[in-house]
C-alpha cells in the first residue's frame, strides 16, 4: 500500500485549493507537496463528501490545464497569490 502523507490542516486546504484551481497543474502540486496525481485524486476522494468529490472529477477530468504537458501555453500562467 502507498505511504500516505500527513498534512496539517492549512496545508491540507492548501492542496484541496490547488486541486479546484483550473490552471494550477498537478504537477504544481506534486512539486510543491510530493504528491502524484493519484495521490490527490485519493486525498480529494477521502476528505471531500462523495458529491463534491464527483463534481471535482467531473470538472477536472480531460482539463488540459490541469496537466503541464497538455496545456499550449508557458508564458502568461496564472500564479495565486498563495503559492510560493
């Protein structure tokens, strides 16, 4: 079984909010916080409720901004305020 991360709560939310922003790639996530794609869409699935959950996959599935190697653009990036 994969290891699996223990975040504090505000870095918990942290990700929860990278994962809901549009331009912010997985990868961005996984850079930052170590955690794979998989990883996320686990810790979406666990700490989300199951409808919110599906709503998430629905909306981030096949999003070519949600993956570095997708996306047509490099210049011009959205960056929050709140990454570092």
């Amino acid at each position: 079984m994969a290891e699996k991360h223990q975040f504090d709560p505000e870095i918990l939310d942290r990700i929860i909010e990278m994962a809901w922003e549009d331009r912010t790639p997985f990868e961005a996530i996984e850079v930052q916080y170590g955690l794979s794609e998989k990883q996320v869409i686990s810790m979406m699935r666990r700490e989300m409720k199951s409808s919110s959950f599906q709503m998430w996959r629905k909306r981030v599935s096949g999003r070519k901004t949600k993956h570095s190697h997708q996306r047509s653009f490099l210049i011009g990036r959205f960056k929050s305020a709140n990454q570092s």
